[in-house]
C-alpha cells in the first residue's frame, strides 16, 4: 500500500492528521519522537537510565544462566524483578563514568551480600552457619570457607518432613561485557543427615580464568531432601531450599 508522501513530516514532527467528516484536516501533537529522545540532550538521563538498566538485566540474566543447575529447586516468581533491581542498586554506586552509562564493572556490590533467591525460604531459620570468603588479586583465587553448620533437625522434620539435606558452596564468576560465566558447586552429591544436627566444614576455592572485568560472586545453597524406599527425593517445597548470596569481588 502506498504511502502519501505530503504527510512524511508528520513523523518528524510528532504530529498526527485527522480527517473530519466535512473533509477537513486537523494535525495534532502526538508526544516526543524517538529521534529526539535519541539525540536530544535534554534526555540525557532518560538515554542513561534505558542503557543501565538494560545492563542490569543482562548481568541478572548472566548471574541466573550461572547458577540455574541450582535455581531449579527454587520456585521463585520474583527473582528475575529482584534481581535485576539491586544490580541497578549496585550500578548507581559506580562514581566513574558520570557522562556515560554506569557499569557494574566499576560499582560498589556490597548490595549483593545478603541477597536471598528465594523470597519465600523458611529453612535459613532452622540452620545456622559462619563463612569467609575472600579474593587474592595476584592469583585471581576466590576462596569461600562455610564453617561447621549446625542444624535443627527436630523443625526441618516437623516442617517439611526431611531426613537428609544438602549445604554446597557456590562460587560463580563472569566477565561483565562478553558475559563468559565459571562455576563452582562444592560437595553438591553429597548428603548429609539431618539427625547428625551439624554439618563438617566446606570450602570452595576457584581460580578466575575469564578475562577482565570480570565479577565474582560467593554463596551457598541449602537443599532438603526425604528418604523413601531406599530413594531421595527432592523436596518440592520451596520454603525448604534457599540460595544466598554472601559476597561479590571485583577481578
């Protein structure tokens, strides 16, 4: 279908026509062309916020794709949201780039410490542990240490019925333009019981291989499971696994 040539400005100009029923044409504004919003520096920041947060989602994507041997067991509807939002967090903090899109490469990611994938886990409650995690920037090694992790067995069975559960530690790391993701999932065959009520100690060492800028991110993972005819099952209830987030480096 043809186009009127005697109207192509209107798209430059922001402007709609009207045809009214006597024959008459009617031009009224519309808003804001996108070249404008382009261009203009007037919509400096508009550009600015579009560009982070796009890098936002991209990273949670990344951070996600890393850990999804994991995120299987957790039925969290809000992570991507939550995610995507304390990255953004993290990316105002980046003090270098004031005349550009703010990166996570140059940000302060203390926000990720604590950072719950699972909203809605019960199961922190009913264990507690300790940690260190630390990074050597001469040879790029991430270590993180959990240390002896004692449990409430007589909750963890009443709640959710487990009899063996799963501690694993968890390092992960990408580089934050290509987006090359390493990771590292500690001891995740091994079951514990839960009657035992405390867990040894694991630790978890990756050298970073990726190149720089590259970001490293420590965390555990609790899983509970049941014993039946001699099997494991994997609880279902996603109040009984949680993943947290207890650092993240710079590399």
């Amino acid at each position: 279908m043809s186009k009127s040539k005697q109207f192509a400005h209107l798209k430059e100009m922001a402007m709609r026509a009207h045809i009214k029923p006597d024959g008459t044409i009617r031009f009224r504004k519309i808003g804001i062309t996108a070249n404008r919003v382009k261009k203009d520096p007037a919509f400096f920041h508009t550009r600015r916020n579009a560009a982070e947060f796009g890098h936002a989602a991209k990273t949670g994507q990344c951070i996600r794709h890393a850990l999804a041997p994991l995120l299987d067991n957790i039925a969290d509807a809000t992570l991507t949201g939550r995610l995507v939002k304390t990255l953004l967090q993290a990316i105002k903090t980046d003090i270098i780039h004031e005349k550009a899109p703010r990166n996570i490469a140059a940000a302060n990611l203390t926000s990720l410490a604590g950072f719950e994938c699972n909203a809605k886990t019960k199961a922190f409650g009913y264990f507690h542990t300790s940690y260190q995690g630390q990074y050597d920037p001469k040879t790029r090694r991430v270590r993180l240490r959990l240390n002896s992790t004692k449990l409430d067995d007589w909750n963890l069975q009443k709640l959710f019925g487990a009899t063996h559960c799963k501690l694993i530690p968890v390092i992960i790391a990408f580089n934050t333009v290509t987006h090359q993701t390493q990771a590292l999932f500690t001891g995740a065959d091994v079951l514990h019981e839960i009657t035992h009520r405390r867990l040894p100690s694991l630790t978890a060492t990756l050298d970073i291989i990726i190149e720089s800028p590259a970001i490293a991110i420590t965390a555990f993972a609790f899983e509970c499971y049941k014993k039946e005819n001699n099997h494991f099952y994997r609880l279902a209830n996603a109040a009984s696994n949680c993943l947290s987030f207890v650092g993240a480096f710079h590399c």
